[in-house]
C-alpha cells in the first residue's frame, strides 16, 4: 500500500466517519472500498463484458476512425467508394409522399 494524503470537506469527512464507525472499519478502509467500487480494474470491466468475450466481435485493435466512420466499416468492408455507390442507390429508393 502507498500512503495518500487527501483534503475532504469538512460536511464529507464527518459522513465518511460517521458511516465508518457505523460499520465499525477505518475511515481508511471506506476510503478504499469505496474507490474499489467506484474505480473498477479495467481488466475486471472487459473480462465481465460479453463483447469482448466473443472473439467473432472482437478481434483484437480497432481502426483510429472506427467511432466516426463506423457506417462505412459497418456496410462497406472499408471500401469507400462502395459507400458512395450505396448511399447513391439508396437515396433513389426513398419514398416521396
């Protein structure tokens, strides 16, 4: 363990040390307990995530643009120019009133 010094406000200290004794552990046990359930452990996180445990969804690094060019990798296997033909094609088949 490393010792860490933190400033808390007063009306916070006196809550963290009241719910402490009513449990009858440290203010330094709630502490960690309390960053414990706060602060998941990223492998514990991804371990519990059933995306990342299948391997046919997740398969290691994603591409830098996957958030903003999610449609292309989606329904285009990455090729940009079958985007541009699609979004043509599908834009003549939508309905007018």
């Amino acid at each position: 363990m490393v010792r860490t010094t933190l400033m808390l406000p007063s009306d916070l200290r006196r809550r963290a040390l009241r719910r402490a004794k009513e449990r009858r552990i440290s203010l330094g046990e709630l502490i960690r307990e309390s960053l414990d359930a706060a602060l998941p452990s990223e492998l514990a996180s991804r371990a519990d995530d059933a995306l990342f445990e299948d391997a046919a969804v997740f398969r290691g690094s994603a591409a830098r643009d996957l958030s903003a060019a999610h449609d292309r990798y989606l329904y285009c296997d990455g090729d940009p120019r079958r985007h541009r033909r699609l979004h043509r094609s599908n834009a003549s088949r939508t309905l007018r009133p």
